[in-house]
C-alpha cells in the first residue's frame, strides 16, 4: 500500500505521508496512509469538476424530456416562482433543431391564467429567445429569436406603465414606436403604442435587463 502511495507520485505522497505520520509519533499506520492518499486524489483529480458536468447533463436531459412529454405540455406555471432565479438570466437563440411547441403551449395557458398581454419563455423557467404578444385585436404572436430592425420605425415616443410578469412595482417607461421585428418566420411591425411598449420589454427581459 505504501509502495502504490510512492509509486503513483513520489515526492508529494511521501512528503504527505510524513507529514500525517507525524500526528502518529512518526509511525506509519492505516489512517496516515489513508489521509496522504486522500490529499493526493483531492489535488490530482477535480471530481468537483466531473460532478458538476454530471449534475448539468441530468438537468438538461431532465428539462429534454420534461418538454417533450406532453402529459406536461399545458401546465399552467406562475412566473412569480422564477423570478428571483430567472429574473436578469439572459435567454439562448433558439436552434432549427429545437421543437418549442410544448413551451408555447405552457406559455399560452400560463397567459390565459394571468391575463398577460406579454410573456418571455424566460418567465416561466425556459431562457430561450421564445416570446408571446396578445395584440388589442387579440390575436396572439408567437416570435422566436426576434430582433428590432434598425431604422424600422421608431419615430415617436410613448410613455406607459410596465409591469413585468415577474411581479414588481409598475414603471413608467419611454418606449420608441412603431417597432419592426424579426424573427424565424419573417417580419413584424408593431405600431400600436401598447404593442411596442410589450415587445420591447419582452426584448430587455430576453437580454438579460432586469425590469425593477
């Protein structure tokens, strides 16, 4: 056992081993060897390293398979409970490969619940660039990784209250309108005082901008 100490790295398993036999009159015992050998396997090999990775890898098979399932497509989630975790988390594009459809349907539902007018999927634990605009028509837009086109707009000030779905005080806030947006499937414009203020809010929440 010793010989497997000093074979693996001889100066500093020895030189451990001595300084824990000391606490044994300079005798070298089961305990010693075992706390050289445990030092040893502290600097020499990051688990800490190797159990973050696999703790990660769960998390995200775990989310994976949380979306795919649609038994959980439609639950109803208050972003009030995300807020503190989420709330200045900015949100990843979303990738070609990526099917958000089960996202969508929890936001939808989480809207309906609320009554929000604007959501992020970063609001109800999901940092991906995914974000719901009820227009006063009612219709409903679904944008996926929008980006304001510059130069699109943009000609007049509003000032509104805002009020993020993670709760808060509401804030007067200066908004540019009209806005053009666009996103995985084409062009949107926004010309609506209310439809502005929602879109660019929900673009400061994706960039990671806390609304306090």
């Amino acid at each position: 056992m010793v010989y497997f100490i000093g074979h693996v790295d001889t100066t500093m398993s020895w030189r451990r081993l001595r300084e824990h036999s000391l606490e044994e009159g300079n005798h070298v015992t089961a305990r010693t060897v075992g706390a050289a050998l445990t030092d040893w396997l502290a600097e020499h090999v990051p688990w800490r390293t190797y159990a973050a990775s696999w703790v990660f890898l769960v998390v995200v098979l775990s989310a994976a398979e949380y979306v795919a399932d649609g038994s959980h497509e439609d639950v109803v989630r208050n972003p009030v409970d995300y807020a503190s975790l989420y709330r200045s988390v900015p949100s990843l594009p979303v990738g070609d490969d990526l099917d958000v459809a089960g996202i969508v349907r929890q936001m939808q539902a989480t809207a309906d619940e609320y009554d929000f007018t604007c959501l992020a999927a970063v609001h109800i634990g999901y940092p991906l660039r995914v974000a719901l605009v009820k227009t006063p028509e009612w219709d409903t837009i679904i944008l996926i990784n929008p980006v304001v086109v510059a130069g699109e707009g943009g000609e007049r000030v509003s000032r509104g209250e805002e009020t993020s779905a993670f709760g808060g005080v509401p804030q007067t806030v200066a908004r540019l309108f009209p806005v053009t947006v666009r996103d995985r499937e084409g062009f949107h414009l926004f010309d609506h005082r209310e439809d502005a203020h929602c879109v660019r809010h929900l673009l400061g929440q994706m960039d990671g901008d806390p609304f306090v």
